[in-house]
C-alpha cells in the first residue's frame, strides 16, 4: 500500500479552496483536487524526493506549479501567508480515511499480508501510529528511511525481500498509476 492519498490525507483542498476566496478567485473542489494530484505526480515523477523535504524549501515552486495547472497568476508569496493563517484556524494533520482501517484490518482477516511502501519523510510513522495503521502492517518501508524511492525498482525490490514475497505473491496499490521503472520491477506479476 502507498500511505499518502490512499490511505490518508489532509484537508489541503478546502484550505487552497478559502485560500482562493480570499482572492476572489472561485474554482471548484474538484479542480482544485486535480490540480493536486496533477502537481504530486509531476513531483514524484520529475523532482524525486523533493516532497518528502522541508515544505519551506519547495513551497513556492508547488504553489507556483499548482497554480499552473489551475490557469491562475497569483503572487505565491501571498498565497502561502494566507493558506498560513487559514490552517492556523484550523484542524490539520493527515487523516486516515474512514475505510482505510476497517479494509487493512479485513485484508488481513482473509489471511493477506499488508505492508507499506511510500515516499514519506521522517513523520510516517508517527502518521501511521495517530491513525491506528501501524498496527494493521506487517512490514513498513519508507523512502526517508531506507534511502530509496519510488518509482526506483530497488524500493520494491526492498519490500519483497523484506516481507519475504515474490513479485509474483504482491500486489501494490495506490492513487497514482505508477509507470515506466515501477512497471519493469513489477513485470513478473502483469506479464
């Protein structure tokens, strides 16, 4: 399982939502979600482990990317103060979503073996220990931890060695669809 997304997630869309009404810019929920996930996989796919850093140190350039994709020409500096003070006022954090638990804990119960394999900096754990997931996973692999990433077949490698499988007895699931060297290191089990 990936965690980010697929397991849990942030309110990070209802913040960029009143964050643009402070503008008197008005975009859906819905564009506002895709061009989220259009700037996580240009991240993930184009500036590897730029994500799972220091938020301080990519911001802007997200900010800037995100709002690419939602066709705006705002000043990012700006922007950031006002989702700053937006979240002040709010409950933040990751959440896990309401059907994550109950699904890991009945995967389980038919006998399957969960494990965790995501691009995360050094609080995933802690994540994973507030939701309560911790205790459905039988192995966790994080990229700041173990020094690899995903889409580097060498982290898959990683998990299957480490949960003693074969690619053959796995299956990944997450939001994105994972390509080009995440394909090749899954080959066996689609070919």
């Amino acid at each position: 399982m990936d965690l980010g997304y697929t397991l849990v997630k942030t309110h990070r869309e209802e913040v960029y939502f009143k964050t643009l009404q402070v503008f008197d810019v008005s975009k859906t929920l819905d564009e506002i979600t895709i061009a989220y996930h259009l700037a996580d996989k240009l991240f993930m796919r184009e500036f590897r482990g730029v994500l799972g850093k220091d938020s301080r140190s990519f911001m802007p350039w997200y900010v800037g990317v995100l709002n690419y994709y939602l066709q705006l020409s705002l000043p990012i500096e700006d922007i950031i103060q006002v989702q700053q003070r937006i979240l002040k006022d709010s409950v933040t954090g990751w959440r896990a979503f309401d059907f994550s638990k109950p699904t890991l804990r009945y995967l389980r119960e038919l006998g399957y073996k969960v494990g965790l394999i995501s691009n995360w900096d050094n609080t995933a754990r802690e994540v994973l220990r507030r939701n309560q997931l911790d205790e459905e996973m039988a192995e966790i692999v994080i990229s700041s931890e173990v020094k690899l990433e995903k889409p580097d077949p060498a982290i898959f490698t990683y998990a299957l060695q480490k949960a003693g499988v074969t690619a053959q007895q796995s299956l990944y699931v997450g939001e994105m669809w994972l390509e080009g060297l995440v394909q090749s290191a899954l080959q066996p089990i689609v070919g």
